[in-house]
C-alpha cells in the first residue's frame, strides 16, 4: 500500500502549562499519521502564540478562538481535516459540534461532553455528519488490555462471573485548587467539569475499562460518592457496586484522595475457568490464571499473543513502551478509520460511549446524594 500524506490535524485547548494538549500533540503525529498544522491553543493572546511556536504552527494559523479556526480552515484547501479538542469539560459539546458541522472529524478527550444531554445531543451531531468522531479513553489504546479483551472474547475465562476495577490517585489529598492549581481548579468546579469531580474525571476510565475488557455492559449499579477534602463541593472519592447483562457482578473504585497512590488503574476480570489481572503501573504484562494451572505473565509485542495486541506495537518484546505509545495506538485507530472510510472508529471508542460514559457519571451522582440504592443504568445506544 503506497504511504499516505498526515492528515492535518487542528487542536483547540492545550497552551503552555496543560497536561493532555502536548500529550495528544506528542501521540498524533508519532507514527507520521497526523501532522498538526493549526490550533487555537488558549484564550490569552500570548500564550496563544508561545504554544504555536513551540510547535511549529505558521502564525496564520494561530488563531484568537475555535469559531475562527474552523471557519478558516474549513475553508483552505489545505485545511485542517480533524479537529482535536483537549479543553475543560464545559466547551467539548461546542467544539466538536462546530467541527463536525464544519465537515472535519473529530478527536475529543473525555469525557464526551458536561452532561448527558449535550452527549445525546452530540450523538445526533455525529451521525448526520458522516466523519469520523473517537474518544480518547487512554487506557484501551494498551496492547496489553487488548490482550485482556480478546482472551475474554475467546472464552478462555468461560462466563465472566465477576469484574473488579480501580483507580486510584492521591494528588487531590489536599484543597490544592484553592492555592491556584490550573489542573485541580477546573476539576474541582462544576462549571467547568460538570456534575461529577473523581467519576467524571478517572471514575468514567474505570467504568469504560470494565465494560471495553469484560465485553459486558453495566446495567445497574450502587453508587456511594463522597467529597472527603473539607469544603469540596464535588466528589473526590468513589465506591460502587455494578450488576452487569448476563448476571455478572462487579465493583468500581476510584479515588482521588488515596494519599501515595499516583495513577493505579487495575482490572481485574474472573470467569468460571480462571482470571486475569492487568495493571496500568505494569503496562507490558498481562497475569492469567486459569483453575488447576501454573499461573502465567504474558508480555507484550510476544509472538503468541492475539492480533489486536500485536497489531499496535512498535518495538520487540522487553522494550517498554508506555502511555505516550499508547495514546498513539488511538489516534492511529482514528487514521484507520478514516482511511477505510468507516464511521465507527473501533476499537477506538467513539460516541456510544462518550453516551454511556455520561449517563454513567450522572445516575452515579443522582443515586448516591438521593441514597437510592441500586439502579438503573439508562444510557442511549
């Protein structure tokens, strides 16, 4: 196949001090898929212009704000084809609808957007536009947990009986968005983040690695959510139990005030033949333990491993590649999609479960301030 030209990628969001702008800058274009070639990277001027520069972006295509980026570059021959939104929850509805209403697809961090409805909302966006619209729940991008997918798939587990997953962090132990945080300020206001701090934030990645790994899809679930930093309006800490299709049980923790956790996101998936344990802090392995047999680790880029897993590294077996990597095996699902013409950008995640990633975060927080127990999960598509 003769190689293809990057694909122009335009960002919104991602000025000097962010986190995930450089990383979706880094991840795009390090398989030569993407170039980035405009952006409308802060709403101050300056910074603005430091992010362009920093990157290499011509200062024509440096603009004052999204609405002129799209309308200019929808314009150009040359022109952005996909618009990458790496902003604070509130104006992921906005950006992505102007994008696609604009012709180009789109690549939005999570989650989808700040509520439920403007993720419906958008769910109708992407259809009638015909591009291609993918989420960037990280942690499916690891060969490793595809790994894990296919081995459930297989059913080498049998009927999967039982799913546990955790993530845990610490950084949020103490009031640091009161001290000028940029990172914990917006997180912390639901304005900007919506109705959900912890779950909306890491709680949404637990809940799309359950149901992306085990295959299952949530239909109920007991939420109990707290706020444990005195004066913090949302929640930074999360416990709940879920009930899967087909009877499964499971359980979900995230936490963000886990004092000396740094990123522990965990799964853990049990059927009636044995189980399987993959961990984000040991990306490059895979436990399986199935009954009455030596426990085994499986290692990425190995020989034996399924095609999903194989398909989505770059160097051999031993040599450790890590979250930068794995954000790339995204966006490089994303150039796939595009290239074949599909819509649906799987396994990259795409708008069905930016949906179910919402509705999840909004019954979660419902159910556990009314104390209703267990109930139910209503998600479109």
């Amino acid at each position: 196949m003769a190689a293809q030209a990057p694909l122009r990628m335009a960002m919104v969001g991602g000025g000097p001090g962010a986190f995930i702008g450089p990383v979706h800058r880094m991840a795009a274009e390090l398989d030569g898929r993407f170039r980035l070639v405009a952006g409308s990277f802060s709403r101050d001027a300056s910074r603005n212009a430091e992010a362009g520069r920093m990157w290499g972006v011509r200062e024509d295509r440096i603009y004052a704000d999204y609405h002129q980026m799209i309308h200019a570059e929808a314009a150009r021959p040359d022109g952005a084809q996909l618009v990458a939104v790496v902003t604070s929850n509130d104006t992921h509805y906005s950006i992505s609808a102007a994008a696609l209403d604009a012709g180009l697809h789109v690549m939005s961090d999570k989650p989808a957007t700040l509520n439920l409805a403007e993720a419906r909302a958008l769910a109708g966006k992407v259809a009638a536009s015909g591009k291609v619209y993918g989420l960037t729940y990280i942690y499916t991008g690891y060969p490793m947990a595809r790994e894990a997918r296919e081995i459930v798939r297989r059913g080498d587990l049998g009927a999967i009986r039982k799913v546990v997953v955790e993530y845990a962090q610490g950084w949020l132990s103490r009031p640091i968005e009161r001290d000028g945080d940029r990172q914990a300020g917006w997180r912390a206001d639901p304005a900007q983040a919506g109705v959900g701090g912890c779950i909306g934030d890491i709680g949404v990645h637990a809940f799309n690695m359950a149901e992306f790994v085990s295959g299952l899809r949530v239909e109920r679930l007991c939420a109990d959510l707290s706020s444990m930093v005195p004066g913090r309006v949302l929640d930074d800490d999360c416990n709940m139990l879920l009930r899967f299709a087909g009877g499964a049980r499971g359980v979900l923790i995230a936490s963000q005030i886990s004092a000396g956790a740094r990123n522990g996101m965990t799964i853990k998936v049990y059927g009636e033949k044995g189980g399987l344990c993959w961990s984000h802090e040991r990306p490059g392995e895979l436990a399986l333990d199935l009954l009455d047999a030596p426990s085994q680790i499986l290692h990425a880029a190995s020989g034996y491993l399924s095609a999903p897993a194989r398909a989505r590294v770059r160097i051999p077996t031993g040599h450790p590649e890590g979250f930068i990597e794995a954000f790339a095996n995204l966006y490089a699902d994303l150039a796939d999609a595009i290239a074949e013409g599909r819509t649906d950008p799987a396994p990259l995640p795409g708008i069905a479960d930016g949906v179910r990633g919402m509705a999840f975060v909004e019954r979660a927080v419902a159910a556990s301030r009314d104390g209703e127990g267990w109930v139910s999960l209503e998600a479109a598509p």
